[in-house]
C-alpha cells in the first residue's frame, strides 16, 4: 500500500474497519504523520458522540418501576396450548417473555453505554497521540530552524544507510536523521547514544531505520551521536559496534 493510500484510511481506522495487517501498517504511518493523527483524533470524537447520543444512562428505578407495572400493564394475549381440561394456558415461554424482554432492554442499554466509554477513551488516546506527535514536529522544526543550528552526517556501517545529526548548543538539544537503515530485528532496537569522549550516554530508542528521532537530554559537552543495536528494552552501555557514529565538527 502506498504513502498516499495510508492518508485516506484515517476514517476506517477510526471505526475499527482495517484488518489486522492493514492497521499494524496504517499504525506506524500514523506514528510519523501528524495531519492523520489529528484526523484520527477528530473522526474518534465524531464516533464517541455519535455512540454518547445512543447510549442514554438507564435510571436507577427503571427496573423496579417496570416489574411493578408486569401485573397491570395489559399484555399482547399469546397462544396457548390445550390442557388436559381443554382450557387453553399459557406456555412457560409466553409466561415469561415480560421479564426477558426486559433483560434484553437492560442489556441493550448497557451495551450502548459501554460503546460510549470505549470511544470516549480511543478519543483521549488518538488526541494524546497527536499531541505528542505535534510537540515532537514543533521540537524538531525548532531546532533544524534554530540560528545556530549546526549539521554532520555519515554513512552507516557496512553501507547500508545512512544518518545527519543537527544539533543547537543555544537550545541544547540534537536530533537524528535517519535514512535506509535496516529495521531492527525482533527483540531488539537502535539505541541512540551521545558521545561524551570517555563514555556513551544513553540517549533515548529508535523503533525503526527512518524517520526523525530527537536525542533524549541535554549536549552537556558532548563530542558527537552513535546508534548501536540493543535489546528492545535497552541499553546502559553499548553492547556491539556503532552502527552510526558521527562527530560534532
């Protein structure tokens, strides 16, 4: 599926209508697409008020109010089977169909308020994500927009992709630039690292080969970035050689 298909699925996704492979992959489109993101979030909203307009909350004495109605309220004569007598009664289904309809009321009306809570929760989390996702883009545009905002880059080892580091003292923060890198295996992840000369200090976890990944803390000094592969968890020290090492110069 292509780059251009991904931004139309914003409103299946949101009603729950993609298939399992179709959402892992719509998923990590979403991931870097700030626009479908906010999509998501207002096509989750739209389904979370929709949902709330059906589901009305039962009142507390409903139950009571209409099994107390059970012996007043004339009921629909149903068929009834002859008795030994000939006198025609009523079968256990018929005598009892008041009070399953009832329960199936009740259970309906639950229902509609449970699909009301679960969108109203998707709605928070697709609008948290495309919170998160704007201040990611506000932070990265910042600081490849900053006035002192240098640049480096480099390939990767063994040739198959490559990074760019832009890095700002005025802000103290550096982002990644990461292009063609092969996706980690399973278990694992590129762990980023900044180069403080003696030692590397851990600086946050790239998921994938591509994308913008902002270091996590301060430069405090630092010489320069390196990628190594960890496990998915991480790292508090490299555990293999650099993928990606690139100075500050």
């Amino acid at each position: 599926m292509s780059g251009a298909d991904l931004h139309t699925l914003t409103g299946a996704y949101a009603a729950h209508a993609l298939d399992a492979d179709e959402r892992a992959q719509f998923e990590r489109h979403l991931a870097q697409c700030p626009a479908c993101a906010r999509e998501v979030a207002e096509f989750t909203a739209t389904l979370a008020r929709l949902g709330a307009a059906q589901a009305v909350a039962v009142p507390g004495e409903l139950k009571s109010r209409v099994m107390g109605a059970l012996d007043t309220v004339r009921q629909e004569a149903p068929r009834a089977a002859a008795g030994p007598d000939g006198a025609r009664r009523p079968g256990r289904l018929a005598r009892g169909w008041p009070r399953l309809a009832l329960a199936a009321c009740l259970a309906a009306a639950a229902a509609l308020g449970g699909v009301a809570v679960q969108q109203h929760r998707e709605a928070d989390r697709a609008r948290a994500l495309a919170a998160a996702l704007q201040r990611h883009q506000d932070q990265v545009t910042g600081l490849l927009t900053a006035p002192d905002a240098r640049r480096a880059s480099g390939p990767a080892a063994g040739g198959t992709g490559s990074g760019a580091v832009v890095w700002s003292h005025g802000r103290g923060r550096a982002v990644l630039l990461a292009s063609g890198l092969p996706a980690p295996a399973d278990g694992t992840a590129y762990e980023l690292w900044f180069d403080d000369g003696a030692a590397m200090r851990p600086a946050g976890l790239m998921p994938r080969g591509d994308g913008a990944f902002l270091l996590d803390g301060p430069l405090d000094g630092a010489r320069g970035i390196g990628v190594t592969v960890e496990p998915s968890a991480g790292s508090a020290h490299p555990t293999g050689a650099p993928v990606l090492l690139i100075p500050f110069t």
